[in-house]
C-alpha cells in the first residue's frame, strides 16, 4: 500500500510538470488544423477601451499613459481609462496630466470592482486590461485585438515578458516554461489562465466575478462555459519589472494563491458543466494538480522515508529528494544559478500551501498589494 501510494504522489507531480505538456505537444502535432496567431485585418479596427486600474502608482502611471497613447492603434478608436482604487498618491493627478481620456477616482474596493468601474465607463467593443507597470510593445494592442477578428473567440491573452535586474529571481524560467504551455493549449481551444499584464474580452463576453477573485484565472474557465474560446497571443507584446529575489517571489505567489483556492474551490471551476473532454483535462492537469504539488511532495517524502530499507530504489529516491532540498537552502549562501533554480522550484511549490493556509486563517480581501520591487 505505502509503495502504491509513493509511486502514485510521484507519477502525479511527474505529469503535472513534464508529461502533461508533452501530451499537450502530441495532441497539437496530431491535429489537422490549428490556430496561426495570423489574424485578417478588421476595417475599421473595433473601438478599444483600454482599462487601467491603479493603486498608489504615481512611480509608473505617467509612463503608463504616454505608452498607451503611443501604441500603434488609431487614436480615434482608443480611449484610455485609468481608475485609482482609492490611491493614497498623486496617481489620478498624474493620470489626467499625461492624458488619460478618463481618469476615475474611486473609494477603495479592489482591482476587480475597480475594472468592473471601467468597463461601465467605456464605450469600447473590445475591453482589454492593463496593469499600470507592464509596458507595451507598439504593436501590442494591434495585435491582441486582432485575436477578436474570430468569432467565437471571447477572451485574448497576451505574451508578459518579466525583465530581471541583478536579483536572484528565477521566474523568468517558470515563465517562459508557463508560456510555451499556454501556446499550446490556446492551439487546442483554450487556455486554462491568463496573465494580468495584458487581456482582452468582447464587452458582450465580460463578466463581473467575486471581487476577492480576480480575472486572471477565472475569466477564461468562465468563457468556455459560456461557449466562447480563451486564447493566448503571443505577438501582443508586454514587459515588466520580475521581483527582485525568489523569496519576494515566493510572498507574491502565496498572496495570489490565496485566492487561487477561492477560484477553484468555490467558483465552478472544477465542475466539468460547460467543458468538452479536453478542456475538463487541461483544468485538472493544468490547474488542480498542479496547486496540489506541495501536499504530493509531503505524501512523497512521509513515504519514502517510511520505504526505506525495503529495496536500493527507495534510497536513491530519498536522496533524490534531500538533494533537492539542500540545493534549496544552499542557494542562501551559493549564487550558482542551479541552486537558485532549485530553491525557486521549492519555494513556489509552497506557495499554494501557505497561501491556502492563509486564506482558511485570514479569508481573501478584495484589496491587493503591489509586489515589492517591481515599479
């Protein structure tokens, strides 16, 4: 029984990180037809309403606005929106002296009822969503539009390119690990998340969620049971300042799972009404597995440690594990970049841990905190 189990926890964390992307690449390659990410041009370009909600932003705000008036889309068919969630700053103040279209004042309620603030405002066809430090690309928006030319598609997600400074973070890594999934499931039919830097919806397929929630995660789950498609546009092109160390990294990730569990375990998610076959195994794989990694680790371990003596195997397994992590808190003391790999895989596979904790001990605000170090 304990030998089932061990193996089991293990195959588990095995397909979640490497052989559900290779089914994913199988099934991509075995179709006949799939998505190019090449889009007709619409004449004219639908009118876009470009969401800004901020919070005490007054370091990038100014930047973010000349960035979004500067994007290679007609000015006539761009209205730019920026909504300060109660900003304790000068981020209105700056807003409206850089140009924004409107600038919204609103009393403190959490980035999602202040998007939600927004989209009441504008008058665009096409609603996307930017976080005020991701820079865009001149043809980001362009091209993230152009995503809306199918039908049957609801909601686009752009490609975030994290710019590391001289910090131990390894994110960029995960991310581009993270991406290359994404572009395979958007070739599928739909993603399982977005990114908050850069999306999009049709106003007709938005859709108001818990505020505690937010609309990376629940937006496309939402969409494909609506009977739209989420996809993932990796030409619309953004950037933004990573943290700066995997332990901020770590804080940032524990304060977004907190959430996540809310999302999965309370919003539907996890109901396959609505999915077709493959999409209800990208949420488990993608999604559930993937949140449960630290509790398959634990069962992991707790096994092994119990199998010990019983065959050579259990004791390389065993060391396995102890490598990893004492290459973990080596990386404390030794900057080599395979230790800082190892201690961000162990630090992000605790953070849907603790910041399930979290949310049993505190519950999930509305409100949200800037990560440190990246303005």
């Amino acid at each position: 029984m304990l030998e089932a189990v061990f193996w089991a926890s293990v195959g588990l964390i095995l397909y979640t990180h490497a052989g559900y992307p290779l089914l994913l690449w199988l099934l991509a390659h075995a179709q006949r037809t799939h998505t190019t990410g090449l889009h007709p041009a619409q004449d004219p370009p639908p009118r876009v309403s470009l969401i800004v909600a901020a919070r005490d932003e007054e370091q990038v705000i100014a930047d973010k606005v000349a960035n979004a008036l500067g994007l290679d889309y007609p000015r006539e068919r761009l209205e730019l929106i920026v909504a300060s969630d109660g900003s304790d700053d000068r981020t209105a103040e700056l807003a409206r002296g850089a140009g924004a279209d409107t600038v919204l004042e609103l009393p403190r309620a959490g980035k999602v009822r202040t998007q939600d603030a927004g989209v009441q405002r504008a008058s665009g066809e096409i609603l996307v969503f930017s976080d005020a430090n991701t820079q865009l690309d001149p043809q980001a928006l362009r091209r993230l539009v152009a995503a809306f030319a199918d039908a049957g598609v609801g909601y686009a997600c752009g490609h975030v390119e994290f710019i590391q400074g001289d910090g131990s973070n390894q994110e960029g890594a995960y991310w581009r690990y993270e991406t290359a999934i994404r572009a395979l499931e958007s070739r599928l039919g739909s993603v399982t998340a977005g990114n908050g830097g850069l999306y999009a919806t049709r106003r007709e397929a938005y859709l108001q969620v818990d505020p505690r929630m937010g609309h990376d995660l629940s937006l496309p789950f939402n969409m494909v049971k609506r009977g739209w498609r989420a996809v993932y546009e990796p030409t619309a092109r953004g950037a933004e300042k990573m943290t700066p160390d995997n332990e901020e990294e770590y804080r940032r990730k524990r304060r977004m799972m907190s959430r996540t569990w809310l999302i999965l375990l309370r919003s539907g998610m996890l109901s396959p009404r609505g999915y077709g076959p493959l999409y209800a195994l990208q949420v488990v794989s993608h999604r559930l597995l993937r949140y449960l990694t630290p509790f398959l680790h634990l069962i992991a371990f707790g096994t092994n440690v119990a199998l010990l003596g019983r065959g050579w195997v259990y004791s390389v397994t065993f060391g396995l594990q102890l490598g990893l992590l004492a290459a973990a808190a080596l990386a404390r003391l030794v900057p080599r970049r395979p230790l800082q790999l190892a201690r961000y895989y162990v630090l992000v596979t605790a953070a849907p841990a603790t910041g399930l904790w979290d949310s049993l001990r505190h519950g999930v605000p509305a409100g949200w905190e800037k990560a440190e170090g990246t303005r």
